[in-house]
C-alpha cells in the first residue's frame, strides 16, 4: 500500500516548501516532492529562486559590487589598492556555496517540521478514494497518497523563437550565473529584472553591455518618473540601452577564438543594425512549469500559456488541489509565492489566509535599487484617481552622502481627498529594505501623514521615506 500524507506538496521552491512547514505546523501529515539536483546529484530544494535565481544573483551582485567598490571608490576614503584583481572561479564558488547553505537550511526546516522529503518529480497518476495517487520518479520510483495536493512547481525561462539556450553562448538565468571568464561584450535581450541584474554584475567586472529592448519605453511596469532616473543612472555606468528594438536571426558564430554570437536587430529608427558578443543573455519573461505534472490524469485545467487555472484563494477546478507561485496567475515573485503558500495551507485548515496583490512589493537589485508598491503615478492618471505626490531625493539625505551613494530619490502618491497611500516608489540606496515601511503603511490604509509624523532615526536613509511624505503637504524640512 501507498504511503499516504494529508498534505503533498508538488515542488520546494518558496511558494512550496512554505506551504509545506506551514501545513505541518497545523498539524498535518505532509510531504514534499522537489527534483532539483546539486553538482553531487543531491537533493537541492529551494527551486528556481534558491538555485538559479534570487539568491545566487543576489550573491554574485554583492561580489561584484565590492570589485567595483574597491575599483572606483575605496579612494575616495583614503583606501588606495594596487593590483586590483578579480578572481572569477572563487567568486563562482562562493556563490556556489551561498546556495547550498539555503539547500541545506530548507532540508533543516523539513526535518524539523517533520516533513517528509521525496527527492523526484511528482506527477498525478490518478484519482482515488481518499484524494489522488501521485508518481514520485527518483532514485527508485513510488507512489505516495494525497487528501490534499498543492502544486508548486514554478516556472522556467522563455527561449526566443529559433535561439534555444545552449547555456554556453545563448544563456538564461541559469547559465548567466555560471559564465566562467567575464566577457569582453556580453548582449541582452530584454531588460527585465534578470537582464539588468546580471548585466550589472558582468558591467562591474569589465564587461561591455548592451541591452536591447523591444518596448518603447524602459522598465514600463515602473513609475515613469523613477525608471528615468534609473536610466540615466545605468547609462552614466556604461550600460548602453537600446529601447524600441526588433530583434532578428540570431546566429551562433565560431570564430578563431572563443564561440560567439550575432544578432541582427532593427533599432527604433528602422536601421537594421548588428551586434557581435561573446555571450548573449535572453530575459523575456518565464512561462509556468506544468511539463511532466500529467494533468491528464485527473483533469486539471491549464490555461492556454501552461498555467494552472485557480480562482482567488488558490484553488483549482478539482476539489484538494491547489496551485501557488509562478504556475499560476499574478505576478511572479518569490514572495508572492510563498504567501499564497501559507494562505493555501491555512485555508485547508479550515482558517482564512490571507493575500494583498496590491501591497505585493517589487524590487529590482541593480545599483541603484529600485523598488516600489502599489500603483505608479501612470496608472493613477489612467484610472482617473486625483493624487498628490511628493519626492524626496538622496543627495539631500546625511546617510546617502556618508555612504557616498547619493543617486535617486523616494516617491509618494496619496490619494487626493483621503491622503491615503496608494503607491511608494524608490530608485537609490538600499531600496529593497527601506519599502517595507511602506508595505506595512499600505496594509494597514495609513495616510502619507501618518508616515511624516513617524519619528525616524538620524541620519538613516529611512528618513527619505518620512521626507517624501511630508512632499506630499509641500512641507519637507531637508530640501
């Protein structure tokens, strides 16, 4: 007979490893199923994010940025350098090691938690009396039976029609965090969040890159006023960005040297153009990760891009089946993925989870941050909402010009006749960390006056948050 758990989680990125200490701290029997393999062949939980994404990205940006720190800027605090050299390989390996601590801690949590592991991939087999059968194949293949199923199996990059990733010149977020010498031309397709963030580690470390996107305007999901700001911050870098492109063939070529790639694109004017790289990074967005679920099997519905189809609490077309994270509809951040994770196994419990999609932050890790929730002032002048907004930049802040980093600014939008926040923009120092503050204000309805009346420490960089509120009266005391 099956071994049988209430509770079997399908994945162990954020939304499902969540979702599976969350259920058994109610109370339940539960499982969890994750393939991902270490360079050992190992079980690595954590997916996408852990793996390939978040966290090894995060790791290599800070080793970039204390390259480019002691290359540009120790100077400046009397810290003089000679022979200034970057070692790629050990860089990699701390990176390396940076995930497997994160593998390593989610396993702990299971453990601890008292989660069952299978190392596999999960698919449904079929249904049965008390839920559903599901196939786990791994080192030797089984079946495990669910009164509950949550899928969390994620999402995967989208390769360009005819341009495959070979993970060797043509790379996705996977390959991009593996790239073993630093280029000397390093292409990007698309200026997402991925893009940028890798080719601001690859830019660091001596790369020249070029970004190629197809949208008129840069970063159109960000508040007009901040995205230029980041434009012109990326582009004083060296980065150069290249809006309202069509992009063509694209060719791997082999040369004398090293293995490259050529891309044929026509730029905003209708000039056909070409670009030669060592290595091109494509980041068009992800597409959900249903391959090898088997669906079928019991007749759950997906969405014509793949996705799994669920109504607002997480829910699918089959009773105990669940869904969270990038396999399903709404944005696709870890974060969001684990609250839905958290939500789906409260509400199996039979309490009321909880998920705000409009007080979901949005943070891209460049230099500088950018971050930001709720609404941008484009989409408040769409909707016809009267606003009031107020700024307030960093070169007017104490701890921005001690830290010596001074670009950007803080940005409020409240409403009109309420002065209830309704959306905080940040492009500049620590970003990712200071709009948590305006996440709680949002959750809790404040008023930008709540947040000016707020004593904040002297000097922090969380007093342009407080300053930028109070823009909002046309009351700021520091600029």
């Amino acid at each position: 007979m099956s071994k049988q758990f209430d509770v079997v989680v399908i994945g162990a990125g954020p939304g499902g490893y969540i979702a599976a200490i969350r259920a058994a701290q109610l109370g339940f029997n539960v499982a969890c199923v994750d393939e991902w393999k270490n360079g050992k062949g190992g079980p690595a939980p954590g997916g996408t994010c852990t793996n390939v994404g978040c966290i090894p990205s995060k790791a290599l940006l800070q080793s970039s940025e204390n390259f480019d720190q002691a290359g540009h800027h120790f100077a400046d605090h009397g810290i003089n350098i000679q022979g200034l050299d970057m070692d790629v390989g050990r860089m990699l390996a701390r990176k390396d090691q940076v995930v497997k601590q994160n593998n390593d801690g989610i396993l702990f949590l299971f453990k601890k938690n008292k989660v069952t592991f299978f190392h596999g991939r999960a698919s449904f087999a079929a249904k049965s009396d008390t839920g559903y059968e599901l196939k786990v194949s791994g080192a030797a293949e089984e079946t495990i039976g669910a009164k509950h199923v949550i899928v969390a199996t994620g999402s995967s990059a989208r390769a360009l029609p005819g341009a495959p990733f070979d993970e060797e010149s043509i790379l996705s977020n996977d390959g991009a965090l593996r790239i073993g010498d630093v280029p000397k031309k390093l292409g990007l397709i698309g200026s997402g969040v991925i893009g940028l963030e890798m080719g601001s580690v690859w830019r660091r470390l001596g790369a020249q890159v070029t970004v190629l996107e197809a949208l008129p305007t840069f970063l159109g999901a960000v508040d007009e006023q901040i995205a230029k700001e980041a434009h012109k911050a990326f582009t004083k870098q060296g980065l150069k960005i290249e809006l309202g492109v069509k992009v063509g063939e694209i060719k791997k070529s082999t040369g004398s040297g090293q293995a490259g790639v050529s891309v044929a694109w026509t730029n905003a004017k209708g000039e056909a153009q070409t670009l030669e790289v060592d290595k091109l990074i494509v980041s068009i967005g992800r597409v959900p990760n249903t391959i090898g679920l088997n669906p079928e099997a019991v007749g759950l519905k997906l969405d014509e891009r793949g996705a799994i189809l669920v109504d607002d609490e997480c829910k699918t077309n089959l009773a105990n089946v669940w869904a969270v994270g990038d396999v399903v509809r709404g944005p696709m951040l870890a974060h969001k993925a684990e609250e839905e994770g958290v939500a789906v196994a409260e509400r199996i419990a039979g309490q009321h989870g909880h998920v705000n999609f409009n007080t979901i932050p949005w943070v891209i890790y460049t230099s500088p941050e950018i971050a930001w929730v709720g609404q941008t002032e484009q989409q408040l002048k769409a909707a016809g909402v009267k606003y009031k907004a107020g700024t307030f930049p960093f070169m007017a802040n104490g701890r921005a010009r001690a830290l010596g980093d001074t670009t950007g600014m803080v940005k409020f939008l409240a409403d009109a006749a309420t002065d209830e926040i309704l959306g905080v923009h940040i492009v500049g120092p620590m970003a990712s960390e200071l709009i948590s503050e305006a996440v709680v204000a949002m959750e809790f309805r404040a008023s930008s006056e709540d947040i000016a009346r707020i004593c904040h420490a002297h000097p922090s960089l969380s007093e342009a948050t407080k300053e930028a509120a109070l823009a909002v009266d046309k009351r700021t005391l520091n600029f």
